[in-house]
C-alpha cells in the first residue's frame, strides 16, 4: 500500500477497516509488528515494513470478543498475548508464521480461563508472567503454562492498567478509577506502597521511564504526574503537569514567532495549526484509551510522547515544556484518534497504530524523525536570543557605559583673594582645630599602682603564627566532590520575641553571618555561632534584604520603610543611609555590584545604579552630619513598566548582567555595559517570579565557565526553574518541595552540583543540578523555611560551623547550609 503523507510528519503505512469501533480495546504494536481484532474473535498480524506485500497473519482460538492485546519485549522472539471473556492465550509469532508455511493453522497457548472482561494486559520483560486487568483486581498468570500465581486485589473501582517495574520483575503498579495507584509485590502478593487520591478523575494511563528509574501515570482530566521508584519503595513527586495549560503556553509561544495567517512553509503551519486549533487531550476528552510511552531515541531520556484526540505532543519532563505538537492533518484516514499505542521501529523511528473515535478504521503512523528533528531545532532557535549572553564579559567597557563612570571627588578650597587680610581672616577660627576634643581627665580615678616592668615575658612568634593561619586560609580550597547536606546537630536561639528572620547571608570567607529580621534589626553572628550577635538598629520596618560586600568590610540592609543602610562590622550606627526621600515605592532587593563599585537596587518599577564613597569617620561635634556620600548613575526601567519583585547580579567578578523578575512574569536580561535591555523571558512561571539566584561560585572553589550561566527562579506553585543564560531556556525544573503561600529562596552550592530551597512543610530540600529529584530533605525545623545559605568556604561537618537557621532557632547541618524559618506567631 503506498505511503501517505501528512504534511512530512506522519507517513501512513496502511490502514485498516474492522467490523466495529475498537477505540475503546487495547491494541498491540512493537518493533516489528502490530495486532489489530479482526472480525471480534480473531487477530491479524500485520509486519512493520515498508511496502510490505506479505498478506498478514491471522489468529483463530478466541470464542469470545478479543479485548486486551499486548506484545512482549523481547525483538527477537516477538511474544504477543491476547485476551477474551473465555480465554488468555501467548502466542510465539515466528512459530505461527512457521505453522502456517508448513500448511497447518497457528496456534497459541491457553494460559487463563474465564478471568472475565479484561481490559488491559502486561508481560513481564522476560515474558514470563502476564497481568490480567479484569474489574477491580490484577490477576498474575503463568505465560508458560496455565496457572494462576497470584491475584491482587485492593482498589476499591476496576483497574485501568498494570505494567511490570522495566528494571525490577518483582514489582508491579497498578492504577484504578478509585483514583490511586498501588505498587505490588509480585511473590508475595503484598502492596509495598499506596498513593492518596491524585485527582478526581480516574488514572487510565501509566508508563516507565527506565533511563531515569520514574514511571508516569495520567488521568482523565489531561493532568499528568511523575514519581521516582527507589529502592525502598518510597515514591516521590518529581513534577504534576497540566497538558491544556502546556498547550496553552505552547500556542502562546508560536504565536509570538509570527502569526498563524503570514506563514507560508507547509511544515511550520502544521505544527502551528495543530496548536492554535488544538482541541484537549485524549486524557480528557476520550478517557479509556490514552497511552504514555517513554520517547524512543535513548538521548531523549525525559521525553515523553502523548497521544491526543487531535495529534501526538512531544514533552519534556525535565523542563515541563511541550516541546512540539503533531496534527492529525492533511490526507490521513483517520481525523479524530481514540487511541493510541506508540512503539520504537527498528530504524529507530516512532510507530503509532492509531484508533478512529468514532468510526471502524485504524492505521499505522510513523513519525518522520529526521523532520521531528528539525522541528525542534527550529523551534529552539525560534526561542532563543538573538546574540549568546554570558555572565563573562567577552568585550572591554564601552565609552559611553554606565560602568565607567565615577563619583566625583571634592578638591581643596581654594584661598580667598582680593585684598582680605590673613590676620583678620583668621582670628575667628575655634580654639580647638581638631574634629576630636581628648578629655581633660577631670572625671577619671586617680592612678594608685606606679608603673611596674614585665620581667617575665615569653617571646611568641606571632608573625610566623598569622603569616602560616593567613596561607592555610588562602589555600584551602572548597572539595568539589564533597557530599549533599543530611543531618542537623545544632540549634541555636536567635530572639526571645516572637519575629521572622526573611533574610540570611554568609561573609564571603565564611566567617560571619548576617541575618535580617522583622523587628527591623540586624543581627551579626560569628560562623561558630559562640556568643552574643552584634545587633543593628536603624530601620523602623522589617528587613527584607541583606548583603554583603566583596571586600567583606561592608553589608547592607534593606527595608520596608522604605530605607537602606550600610553598615560596617565595627560600629553600630550605619556609615551610609538612603531615607525613603529617594525612592517612590518600597525597596524590593538591593546589593554591592561590580565588585563592590556600585549599589544595585530595585524600586518600583525601576532599576537603580548608585556610585557611593563610605566615610566611617564621625566629627563629635556635628555627629548628625553623614560623611559618605552617595549618587544616582544610572535608571532603567523593565519594559512592560510593571514592577521588578527581585533582581540578581554577580558581585564576586566583573560581569556586565543583571537580571531583573517582574510581577508581569517576565526575566528581562540588562545589559549594564550598553545600558540597555538585551532580552526577556516570557511567561518564565505561571505566576510572578518573587526570587532569583545565580550561580556565583566561591573564592574557594573554581568551576567551569559554562555554569556560571545558570541561574534559578521561584514562583509560588510553580516550583523552581533552572535556566542557561546561553540560551534564555529552562533546562531543568524542581517540583518536590511545597511552595504555595510563603516566598522560599533558593541557593546554589559554592561547587554548583546542588541547590537548596526553603519550603513550606518545615524543611529544606537539597536538589542535585542533574535531576529533578530532591537527594535529602532537611527536617527539624518548626516552621516554614523561607531562606538557605551555603558556607562558601568550609563543607566539611564541623560543630563550629553554621548550617541551619530556623525561624528563632538556629540548627547546624553537615555541608554547612544555612536556612531560616517563619515563626508560627505569624502565620
């Protein structure tokens, strides 16, 4: 039968018209061949080939309607087996095609009797036990013999679909309309583990992802999740997905591109077609019939294929992007598809034998792969920035950069001229010339002891002690290998009064942390946490930021009030303030940039550049009188004009970018060299980013140059995103912690191999960059984590060292990562 096109997406290699509707039964394809009912009793075996002009091969044995159909997974010795009311048979393909060449009728093996109406099948890999799907229970049946090893029966409606643990023979997962799933012990019969009610539609689809050790189950209301399956049987979420919002946003996309009408390329308006014109998900609109299969090329490893009513859709699950959308297009005969069973060709293309909805017809579909990959390639390039960006500086400072400018500095008076005389211009001059007046002494004790020499003084090699302290300190360097965060074995109070700690910061040599409070005070701890904190007042609202300074001479402070001060370790009353006169709206996040040339803040809707000069000296006699000084070089605006809720830029190098997240949720990219905007995120998360933090590294630890390109970005319900700057791409996302209500921060490990986030079931999660599973979730804490710090200069577990703040309570945790919490006095 010749080839039919659709639009060089899908080439139709034959179809077929049965007797009756079969989108509501399971069909069967692999590799190499695919099953189709004939005639309701019998099965016909059609040969995956191209311009196969061999007639199929038909099955007779079944006295009842055939209902169920699966193939095993074995290439070499295709194993197909079939299910009716009245019979379970396997049957051995290559020796059916050779009884019927020696003239006899091919036959199967019996190996299930009267199990009833089952809906769904499974084999084993080894093809040696099949699953049963019949009402309620799971029966396990012998596929050499007729026996019955065992039935599983725990759901409380009928099961939809069971499929065996690809990497483990002895566990199963079963899914049920009661909405949960349930994974089995094969030789014992007992439940290892059961999931609470996900939705209040029914599972109908489950798969696994062997490269990735997950398995993917999807329900009738187009929502799909993702769990791990370790080794002690324990799933957790890795990420829940909404496929007609993914449509949503993928139509969203196309169309900022160009729009639909003024494409004129036959390839590119199919797959926009199909996503304007999108109609929902086979898990929504025909909920019996959707299959999930993992991706077939082994590179795709998230990659997910999802059949729908309308067309096929390719998803990330790393990302949570749908990456591209295949119509049911063009002259195929089939419109509208029931069903879809969807398999890996030994040319390693997709085969998919498709189900009408409503009529008798069903065809074999093969996904042109080398046009799926263009597809792809230009959708990426669609999306991505027009020049590559880097947070390394890859040209000199421009004339007319913002960068190079400099706060000028005051020159002496000149002397007065024109006939004053020098005696009379300085007879009114103070009798003191100093800013400082020594006291007289007038108050103080008289001296009762006379002075004594030391005669008993050993000499200490001080200067060979600092100068081997001072080499040990420059020369330690952070372990790049050291292993996540797990176990707290420090509390530590921070305040007796009932206050939220909503921001936390490591010195650059991990000596000193800073902590800002809602009270409005300050709070300098050393990194041993022995002690009394120095404690900071200047604000009359609650902290929102703290930052230090490169040279770790400085931090600052931001407030609700709105204000900002700089403080030095030193002194207790700050060294510069900015008073609310400057800013229209409230500061929502400020920091040293540039290496500590410049102030970067963000007010409203605007971005801020301040050149500043510190003058920590005070004149006694006018104390009131600030001495640092402080001026506006520059102000950008985001470019919708809606207001920034979190900025970031790296202060440990000269890097010209600075990220800004808008309430619009929106990433725009400022190039400060130029002074401009260079590009934007759209639509980064569902809901407005409320934190940035991007991979900074360490002084004491150096890594590639590629990672410093990353960055993160949180949103309330929309998990944590991982992004290349490179690209302006999301490359991977984090789902696991809860993120609903409260702004949890997120921090990258002075190695980048993990990143830790607060989150709202009073824990931290540890996240390693390469997966989206979360590797320990650090409990102990009593209420919400809100911020995380990494130690950037020591990993090792040490009781001397920080990890671990929460809320009032400091805990200290191995690979010193530092959290705070909410207090529950306000929530």
């Amino acid at each position: 039968m010749a080839d039919v096109t659709s639009e060089q997406y899908f080439i139709e290699r034959f179809s077929v018209t049965c007797s009756k509707p079969v989108s509501h039964l399971q069909l069967a394809c692999c590799p190499s061949h695919c099953a189709i009912p004939w005639k309701d009793k019998n099965i016909r075996i059609y040969e995956n080939k191209i311009n196969n002009l061999e007639p199929p091969l038909e099955l007779t044995g079944h006295h009842g309607d055939v209902s169920a159909m699966v193939f095993g997974t074995e290439r070499d010795q295709p194993i197909l087996c079939s299910a009716s009311e009245d019979y379970v048979i396997v049957w051995d393909i290559n020796r059916c095609y050779r009884q019927i060449k020696e003239g006899g009728i091919a036959s199967g093996r019996v190996v299930g009797t009267l199990l009833g109406r089952v809906v769904y099948l499974s084999l084993c890999p080894m093809s040696a036990k099949v699953a049963a799907c019949s009402g309620s229970r799971v029966v396990l049946l012998n596929a050499e013999r007729e026996e019955v090893l065992g039935v599983l029966k725990a759901h409380l409606g009928p099961v939809t679909a069971s499929e065996f643990c690809p990497w483990d023979v002895n566990l199963l997962i079963s899914i049920s309309e009661d909405r949960t799933f349930k994974i089995w012990d094969v030789k014992k019969g007992g439940i290892l583990f059961e999931s609470a009610v996900l939705s209040a539609y029914p599972l109908l689809s489950l798969s696994f992802m062997k490269q990735n050790g997950q398995f993917i189950t999807g329900s009738g209301d187009g929502q799909l999740w993702c769990y791990t399956l370790p080794v002690d049987h324990k799933c957790r979420l890795v990420t829940k997905l909404d496929l007609s919002k993914l449509e949503q946003k993928h139509e969203r996309n196309l169309r900022m591109i160009s729009p639909p009408q003024s494409r004129t390329d036959g390839t590119a308006r199919c797959d926009e077609r199909g996503a304007v014109e999108t109609a929902k998900p086979v898990l929504r609109i025909w909920p019996q019939t959707p299959k999930i299969n993992h991706a077939s090329l082994q590179q795709r490893g998230s990659y997910v294929w999802i059949g729908s009513s309308d067309g096929l859709c390719l998803l990330d699950l790393d990302t949570s992007e749908l990456l591209s959308f295949l119509p049911l297009k063009g002259d195929l005969s089939i419109s509208i598809a029931g069903s879809w069973v969807i398999s890996e060709g030994l040319d390693g293309s997709m085969r998919c034998l498709v189900s009408s909805l409503f009529e008798t017809s069903v065809v074999l579909l093969v996904v042109n792969g080398v046009r799926l990959d263009e597809l792809c390639l230009r959708m990426a390039k669609s999306f991505s920035v027009e020049e590559q960006l880097s947070v390394m500086p890859s040209s000199p400072l421009m004339t007319t950069s913002p960068l190079k400018a400099e706060l000028a500095k005051k020159g002496p008076k000149p002397q007065r001229k024109g006939g004053v005389n020098y005696q009379t211009s300085v007879k009114d001059q103070a009798l003191v010339f100093h800013t400082q007046v020594k006291s007289s002494g007038y108050n103080t004790a008289p001296h009762r002891t006379m002075f004594r020499p030391k005669t008993n003084i050993k000499k200490k090699s001080s200067s060979i002690t600092k100068t081997s302290t001072t080499m040990n300190d420059l020369l330690s360097e952070y372990p790049s290998h050291s292993e996540a965060p797990s176990v707290s074995f420090a509390h530590l109070m921070v305040s007796t009064s009932p206050t939220t700690m909503n921001a936390l910061q490591y010195s650059g040599d991990g000596k000193q942390i800073v902590c800002g409070l809602g009270d409005g005070s300050v709070l300098l701890y050393n990194s041993s946490l022995t002690g009394n904190p120095d404690v900071y007042t200047g604000h009359s609202k609650a902290v929102n930021t703290v930052c230090w300074s490169h040279s770790k001479r400085w931090f600052l402070s931001t407030s609700e009030d709105p204000t900002l001060c700089i403080w030095t370790t030193s002194a207790s009353e700050p060294v510069l303030t900015m008073r609310e006169d400057q800013f229209a709206k409230p500061i929502r996040s400020a920091q040293f940039y540039y290496l500590d040339k410049f102030l970067l803040l963000a007010s409203g809707s605007n971005l801020m550049l301040y050149l500043y000069h510190l003058d920590n000296t005070k004149d006694d006699i006018k104390r009131y009188k600030q001495r640092s000084k402080f001026k506006l070089t520059g102000k950008f605006s985001m470019k919708s004009g809606t207001d920034i809720t979190s900025i970031s830029a790296v202060n440990d190098f000269y890097s010209y970018i600075v990220l800004a997240a808008g309430a619009d949720r929106t990433i725009q990219v400022f190039d400060m060299n130029r002074g401009s905007l260079v590009t934007q995120i759209p639509d980064a998360h569902c809901r407005a980013v409320h934190h940035l933090a991007q991979n900074q590294g360490s002084s004491f630890c150096t890594q590639a140059v590629q990672a410093y390109n990353l960055f993160l970005s949180s949103a309330l319900t929309d998990g944590l995103k991982l992004w290349d700057l490179r690209t302006a791409r999301c490359v991977r996302r984090y789902e696991s912690h809860v993120n609903r209500c409260l702004h949890c921060t997120a921090a990258f490990s002075p190695c980048g191999r993990f990143i830790a986030t607060g989150s709202e079931d009073h824990s931290a999660y540890i996240y390693d960059t390469r997966s989206s599973i979360f590797l320990h979730k650090l409990q102990r804490h009593s209420e919400t984590v809100l911020n995380v710090a990494f130690n950037p200069a020591k990993p090792e577990p040490s009781a001397s060292e920080p990890c671990t703040k929460s809320g009032y309570e400091t805990c200290v945790r191995k690979e010193h990562i530092l959290n705070s919490d909410l207090l529950s006095s306000c929530l």
